[in-house]
C-alpha cells in the first residue's frame, strides 16, 4: 500500500514540476517575441521621427514673413510651406498625411497604416508604418487651435506638436482565458514619440 502512495505521490509531484516547467518555457518564449517586438517597433518609429523633426524644424524656411507657413492643418495631416532647395528660389509645399486601415489589411495588426510625404504636385511616397499620427497646432500665446485651422488664424500657428505611436505589425496571441470584453486578441509591442516643442526656427518671427 505504501508503494502506491510513493508512486501516486511522485506522479503528481513529477506532474506539477511538468506544468511548472511547461509554463516557465512558454513565458520565456513570450518574453523573448516581446523584446525582439520591442526593438524592432522602436528602429521602425526613430526612422520616422528624425525625418519629421528634422524637416517640421525647417518648416517656412525661404518664406515671406508675412505669409503662412502652414497653409493646411488637420488632426492627422499637415501642409506646409519650405524653400527645400534652399536657393531663395521656388518655395515647396510639403505635405505628411496618413492613409486608410484598409491598405494594410494584410497585417495582423489592425491598426497599422502608412504614413506618406508628398511635395508640390509629385505622387506621395510611403515614410512609414503607423498606429498614430496626431497633429496639433498651438499659436505663441500657448493656445491651441481648433482643427481643421481656420484660413484666418493659419498664420498664428507657432508650434506643432506631434504625437506618433509605432506597434509590431505581428503579434503574439493571447490565450482566451485571459482576454476581458473589449481587449485586443494579441499582444502588440508599442512605441511612442511625442514631441511637444517640435517649434520651427522660421516661425519665431
């Protein structure tokens, strides 16, 4: 009788160190998806930023002060004036603007969308992949002005401020278990930028 007990003892005993083992490996593996998800996310949302920081800081250059710099301004686009040649010559117009879900249906994120960059009359090409691209506009006196900009208070725009979220197109998917109504099926990995202070030098006229 005793032998029984030792081995229905070392059953379960062997069986709880199993599952114990089974589900350190499986939150090691989803550790290790979410750290190669976190770089990648955070390379895909750095080559995106430092092209918008870089040209929204020399936004109105080469252009009159007394015209605007921003001649379009939205919640998710943007158009503005710049002399790109930097020759005192033709003055550019630039636009940023994101793109519909539906184009990257493909992806397991549902949330992904491009983010283009146009000039002038030429077609827009794809900067990158987001999940978010807001815009806001906030005149010299700190106040933020209503989207889209009113034709007359264009010229009052000091500082644009960015907010641009980068998430893994792929995912790990979640147990059932542990999805409460409303939540996402899968675990994204996610990076933020916001730039509060992105104020172009040819606006502080």
């Amino acid at each position: 009788m005793g032998t029984i007990l030792d081995i229905l003892s070392s059953m379960i005993f062997g069986g709880v160190l199993l599952m114990i083992i089974l589900n350190a490996n499986d939150m090691a593996s989803e550790n290790q998806s979410m750290y190669n998800g976190d770089v990648l996310v955070q390379q895909m949302l750095v080559s995106t930023a430092r092209l918008i920081e870089g040209e929204f800081r020399n936004m109105g250059f080469g252009v009159s002060a007394t015209a605007p710099i921003v001649v379009q301004g939205d919640s998710d686009r943007i158009s503005f004036l710049c002399d790109l040649g930097r020759d005192g010559g033709f003055i550019d117009t630039v636009k940023y603007f994101i793109g519909p879900t539906s184009e990257l249906s493909g992806t397991q994120n549902e949330l992904d969308r491009y983010l283009y960059r146009a000039t002038n009359s030429t077609a827009p090409f794809k900067v990158g992949v987001v999940t978010t691209f807001k815009l806001n506009y906030i005149t010299r006196s700190g106040e933020t002005l209503p989207v889209p900009i009113p034709v007359d208070r264009r010229t009052e725009v000091y500082v644009v401020e960015v907010t641009m979220e980068v998430q893994n197109p792929y995912a790990i998917s979640r147990r059932a278990a542990e999805i409460h109504p409303g939540e996402r099926t899968a675990l994204f990995s996610s990076s933020l930028w916001q730039q509060t202070r992105l104020a172009s030098q040819n606006s502080r006229r």
